[in-house]
C-alpha cells in the first residue's frame, strides 16, 4: 500500500527567459567553433592546412571516415 501526498493547490512555476541579445554571442562563438571543426575534419587535405603538412589530416583521420568523408 502507497501513501501518497496530496498535490499543492497551484503549481505554478515559471522558466526563466533569456534574452536574445544575451544568447547571440554564445550562438556565434559555437557557430563559429562548429565550422572550424567541420572544416577541419571535412576539407582540410593539407593544401590550405593552417600548420604545414598532413598533421591535421592524419589526427583527424578516423573520425572523417565515421562521419563518411572520403579521405583516400
């Protein structure tokens, strides 16, 4: 046998907002982060590599192809 409470008369409970103007920047800094590890992980074949060479391409190597990228 359960005993069980009764529920308060009003459960009123309101969620915070968030102004818009205090989201933006956080929404871009990750849009911007988003992007830069796509490119990374998606077109970066060592012709425009930020470091010289294949570094990149060969950290990043088993992720491209779980994400589908072709890579060879």
């Amino acid at each position: 046998m359960s005993i069980s409470a009764p529920l308060p008369a009003s459960t009123d409970v309101e969620a915070p907002s968030i102004p818009l103007r205090a989201l933006a920047p956080w929404a871009l800094l990750f849009g911007l982060l988003a992007l830069l590890a796509l490119f990374f992980v998606s077109a970066d074949q060592g012709a425009v590599s930020i470091p010289a060479g294949t570094a990149i391409h060969e950290w990043v190597h088993d992720g491209r192809h779980l994400l589908g990228f072709p890579c060879h």
